[in-house]
C-alpha cells in the first residue's frame, strides 16, 4: 500500500514540474500558438459505488448513493490537442453498505416460558465521507468548436469528515410456536474520522465534450470514473481483512475563460453565438 502512495505522488510531481516549462514560456511570449490556459469552476453529482469485501459472518451487498462536487478547474494547453488539467473539488463521497446477519437468541412469554429464538437483522449503513480532492489529468482532445476528448490521470483526496448512518429492521423468530415480529432499529450517526485513512487516491478515467462560445468562454460536459486505491477503513487487528473503498461515477459541468493561447478567430472559426 505504502508503495502505491508512493508512485501516485511522484507521478503528481512529475506532472507538475513538467508544466513549468510551459507556464513561464508565456511570459516569454514564446508559448506555441496553439495551447492556451483557463481557468473556471465545476461542479456536479457524484453516483458512489461501495467496494466491499472481508464482512465475517455477514452478507453484504453495496447500494448506490449520490452526492455532489464542486469546485475550480485550471487548465493548460500542451499541444493543439492535448490538454493538462489540475482541479481542486469538494466531494462529498457517498455509498450504503446493506448487511444481512443471523444472531441466536431466547425469548420469553407472558408466563417466563423460555424459547429459543433467532434474530434476522437487515442493516443499512450509509458511508457520509467528505474530501477536499486535487484531480490531475491529461486530455487528449479533438480541435475545433465542438470538442470531443478523453482523459486519464490521478487523484490525491484529504479527509475533511467522516462518519456513518445506521438504520434497518430486525426480526425475532420463534420457530417451536411459529412466532414471528419485526421491528425497526434505532437510527444512528457515528463518527468514522478518527479509524479512517486520512488521504485516499484514485485512478481517474473521463469522457466528455467542450463547446467554446464566443472567442474566450467554454462550457463543457465530462463524465468521471474514479477509482479508489486504497481502503478508507484503518487496518486493525480485529477487521484485519475488512476493507472498504468508495468508487464514484462523476457527472460535471465546466463553464471556463481562456485566458491565453490562440484565439477562435485564429483558428478559422470566423462565428459567434449570440
């Protein structure tokens, strides 16, 4: 694991110091037509998808929750159709872990007879994780107008909250009377920070299409598959093969400003959307 969060930071760097060249190019005025740098927000829906697994005793499945993201982009222009892109984004990371378990027990009637009894619980856990993620990717885009592009890169995310939300049912069975009742389990919160991993990476895949307006301002659509690496539970030696992930399918909208590079004009789009 530590080796992992070795290599994702060192190709993070690499990735930065690379654009340095770049950037004080601009001031130099000798930064290639065809590359250019923005900056603008983003912001969208995040559909969570729990990796679970090392549940003992349990049968657990994982359910689809939503959250949101927002935050700000910036972008560099490397060639006429490849971009570097570094993000900074709130994302509120979210997932249900649905626990399916069997406890024996006694049950007792009116008169203190005593029967043996089984209790079925179905639990909901409702992982709630805020992080304060940094996105770095490459693009490889198509030039013009509309633009179509694919991405690839990394992502560094820091813990901000952490915490989860029990609910469900449990049903006490009777088997010798044929007795059965069920009933809803009290909703609580707990505060996971404290026995969770305090920095997460993913591996991040996207998709998406930009349409540039006017000479400067570009909005965008881009979908997001990102994939955590590391486990957000601590390892301990209780849950030693316990281990939880939160994968995520992003849905973004970008709205941008060029501030530099060539222009539309330039390109040969003589238009604007009015």
């Amino acid at each position: 694991m530590k080796k992992v969060k070795l290599i994702n930071v060192v190709l993070v760097w690499i990735i930065l110091f690379s654009t340095c060249p770049l950037m004080a190019s601009y001031g130099d005025g000798q930064y290639p037509e065809e590359s250019g740098f923005s900056i603008g927000v983003v912001g969208g829906v995040g559909i969570g998808m729990p990796g679970l697994s090392g549940f003992e005793g349990i049968t657990v499945s994982p359910e689809s929750e939503i959250g949101l993201l927002g935050g700000l982009m910036f972008k560099i222009g490397l060639l006429e159709y490849l971009d570097l892109e570094i993000d900074a984004l709130y994302n509120s990371r979210r997932g249900t872990a649905k626990k399916k378990y069997t406890l024996p027990g006694v049950a007792y009637d009116q008169y203190n007879n005593i029967y043996a009894a089984y209790f079925d619980f179905n639990e909901y856990e409702l992982y709630k994780f805020n992080y304060i993620d940094l996105p770095v990717l490459i693009k490889l885009k198509s030039p013009g107008r509309i633009s179509p592009f694919l991405g690839a890169g990394g992502s560094i995310g820091f813990l901000m909250n952490a915490e989860s939300e029990f609910s469900g049912d449990c049903t006490m069975r009777v088997p010798s009377v044929n007795y059965t009742e069920t009933g809803a389990l009290a909703t609580q919160t707990v505060d996971r920070k404290n026995a969770s991993e305090k920095i997460s990476y993913s591996l991040l895949a996207s998709g998406g299409v930009e349409i540039k307006y006017r000479e400067s301002f570009i909005l965008g659509i881009e979908g997001r598959y990102s994939y955590m690496l590391n486990q957000i539970n601590k390892k301990e030696s209780s849950t030693e093969n316990l281990s939880i992930k939160l994968h995520q399918i992003q849905i973004l909208l970008t709205f941008s400003y060029l501030l530099g590079g060539k222009s539309m004009e330039s390109s040969g789009w003589k238009g604007s959307w009015q």
